[in-house]
C-alpha cells in the first residue's frame, strides 16, 4: 500500500491508511502466539523419545522467525510474487517435519492454513492447505501401525483441521483487505479535507482582498482625489483670489481630516465616521455640500418619505454607493450643472438616487470602472440592487435599491 508524502498534501491521511490496514492484524498475531505456545506445550507434554520432543519443538519455533521475517510483511502487502511461493512452502515443510516426529504437532494446522490463505492467490493456498493436511494422514499410514493409529483415525482431524482453518484464514485475508481499503479511503478523506480547507482559505483571501480594494476606493482613494483636487484650485487661485483659495484649503483641510478618520475607522474596523452620531441623510447631504464647494455645481439633496432606522449594514454600503456616485460626476460629468440626490424612504425600503445632466455614457463598456463594480458587489452582499441609465450627451442616472428587514435582534440607528 502507498504511503503518501506530505508534498502531496497527505501527511496526516498517510498516518490513517497503513495504520488501517495493518491495526487489526495484530489480532492474528496474537492467534500465532498462541496457537505456537499451545502445540509447543502439547509436544512437551507429549509420550515418546528425546528425538520425537526436539526436533519437532525445533522445527515449530522455526516457523517463528520465518513468519516474522518473511510472511508477516507478505501478509499485510497487495500482489503475490516468487518470495510468496517460497514462504509458503517454508512453511509446509517445517510443518510436516514437525509432525513427522510427533503427530500431536499436527495442532499447528489451525495456524499453518490461514497463513496459506493469507499469503498465496486462492488456488495456491487450497493446493498447500491439503498437502499440509494430509501430512499427518501420509505419516499414519507408513508408521501407524508401530503407534497404534489407523489412517481412518487420522483422516477426520486432518478433514475437520481443513474444515476450521481454511475459512477461518479466507475471513482474516477478508478483513485484512477491507482494513485496507478503509485505510486509502480515510487517507482519501484526509486529503480531500485539506483540499477543502485550502480552496476555503484561498477563497477567503480573495474575498478580503477584494473586501479591503473596495474599501480603499471608497475612502482613502476619494478623499485624496478630492484633496488634491481642491489643492490645485486654490494654486490657481492664491493670487487673484485667496479669499476664495483660502475657503478651497479649509475645505481640503477638513476632507483631510475626515479621510484621516476613515483610516482609522477601516484599520479598526468601526463605523465610518460619516455616520457615527449621526444619520444617513446627514451624512449624504455633507457629501452633497463638498461636491458643491468643490464643483460649484448646483446640487439638489432631498429626502422623500418617512425617514426610518436602518441597520449599519445598510447605512455602511447605501453611505458607500454616494462617496462613489458624487466622485463620479466630480470626474467624469463634463459639462454637467446640475445634480439631484435622493433619498427615499419607501415602506419595504431605501431606495437612493444621483443623477446629473453631464455628458454621459455608454453603461457597461469600458467607462464602467471599478468604482461601479465594486457598488454593486456592496450592494448585492445586503440584498439590494443597482442600476445605471445613461447615454451619450444625456447625463447620468444610478439607483440602488436596498430592501429593509432588519434581523431579529440586530440593533439600528436612527
């Protein structure tokens, strides 16, 4: 059987497979432990000369080392092959040397077949079991009459040693296999567990990544564009204007301070500051009062409906859709003088509109970035929808809609 190295991302099902087709097999040691001391002491205990106590306990303590040297390792192996045929018969010939001098060694043959069995192609094993068998029948009839035995006496022990010991080894070789095929199939397991656990760490990764490249470009990425964007207004502007300027570097000074706080909202992974003590509304209309200073375009915030609770999730990614919608008319509504926000608070949800009178697009080509695309990941994760309606030279509309059941026991902030 296969051990499987850890390259292969089977350490731990390698540990499983040999330990599960070998564990029970010390079982069957424990029955050739036995079934050894039992004949050993019956051939002490036994009548006759010196000859017929020596050599038979000789060649039965042989069949010790011959098993664990050579068939204990061919019992626990797949395939037969030469060194098989060679130990098995070994096996029979110390076993009817054995009985040769002392017909009670003949017990043997309750451990002797079942080694057969285990270790040669079923056939094979037959063939031997009953030459084995007949061996103490073949050593009756040629000296039985000088031990007072028949072979008609002989016959049924060896009959009945066959009847016990052949399925008894057929069982073993049966339960060594499926042990086996247990084994390769919890190391399997194994494998494929730690294949599951690697895909679900990697897809984890990923989501993380893609999690926190969403967060950074709705955060940190807008709040330095509209910085530098108020910054070089105020450049052009500190000579003949600087009252002006001076108002363009307070607002990025705040914009600096707000994207300061997002950062550390995001590492500590908090409410954004947008909406911490206040409300999503309040929060919208800040947003829609900076693209004001920055643009000077005329922006129209209204709410519509009975404003309500909604559960952080929803503020976060509703908070998240404006941040990405007003950086997109800031970049890309050329020629646009109007933008209208709407927050609209219908009875099975929000629904949040930014439409502007620019330019416009051809939605889903190459001007739909990764802005757009991360909007709708955000919005699809809470169970919401987004849409985008524009045209070439007919502005630009986006709408998320969000349905609002808040959770059994999830707290809401007004």
């Amino acid at each position: 059987m296969r051990n499987h190295s850890p390259e292969d991302g089977s350490a731990t099902g390698a540990s499983y497979g040999p330990a599960s087709g070998t564990r029970w097999f010390g079982l069957w040691d424990g029955f050739f432990a036995v079934s050894y001391l039992a004949t050993a002491v019956l051939l002490l205990l036994s009548e006759g000369s010196q000859v017929s106590h020596s050599i038979p306990i000789a060649a039965l303590t042989l069949t010790v080392p011959w098993y664990a040297a050579v068939g204990r390792s061919l019992m626990t192996e797949d395939g037969y092959g030469p060194r098989n045929l060679l130990f098995a018969l070994g096996l029979v010939a110390l076993f009817c040397v054995t009985t040769a001098f002392n017909l009670v060694g003949a017990v043997a043959l309750f451990a002797v077949c079942p080694m057969l069995m285990m270790s040669l192609p079923m056939g094979a094993a037959i063939v031997l079991s009953t030459v084995a068998s007949l061996c103490p029948v073949l050593v009756v009839a040629f000296s039985g009459a000088d031990r007072g035995l028949g072979v008609w006496d002989m016959l049924p022990i060896s009959l009945l040693s066959v009847a016990l010991s052949v399925p008894l080894g057929v069982w073993i070789k049966r339960v060594v296999r499926q042990s086996k095929e247990r084994g390769l199939l919890i190391a399997e397991l194994e494998r494929s567990r730690e294949r599951v656990a690697r895909l679900s760490h990697e897809a984890g990764i990923s989501a993380e990544r893609e999690r926190l490249a969403r967060e950074i470009h709705d955060t940190l990425a807008q709040g330095l564009t509209s910085i530098i964007s108020l910054v070089q207004a105020a450049e052009s502007e500190v000579r003949d204007a600087p009252d002006l300027a001076e108002r363009h570097l307070t607002l990025a000074g705040r914009m600096a301070k707000d994207a300061l706080a997002e950062a550390r909202d995001f590492v500590a992974a908090l409410t954004p500051s947008a909406l911490r003590g206040g409300s999503l509304t309040g929060a919208v209309r800040r947003h829609a009062e900076g693209l004001i200073a920055e643009t000077g375009l005329e922006v129209r915030c209204s709410v519509t409906g009975e404003e309500k609770a909604l559960p952080m999730a929803v503020r976060v990614v509703l908070l998240r859709a404006v941040q990405e919608a007003v950086a997109n008319v800031r970049k890309h509504a050329r020629r646009a003088r109007t933008v209208d926000v709407i927050v609209d608070f219908g009875p099975g949800g929000v629904r949040l509109l930014i439409r502007d009178d620019g330019e416009g697009f051809t939605p889903g080509g190459s001007q739909e970035g990764y802005g757009l695309r991360g909007m709708r990941a955000r919005v699809e994760e809470i169970g919401g929808t987004v849409s985008v309606t524009s045209a070439p030279g007919r502005g630009t509309a986006v709408e998320v809609s969000v349905p609002v059941t808040a959770p059994a026991g999830e707290v809401v902030d007004g």
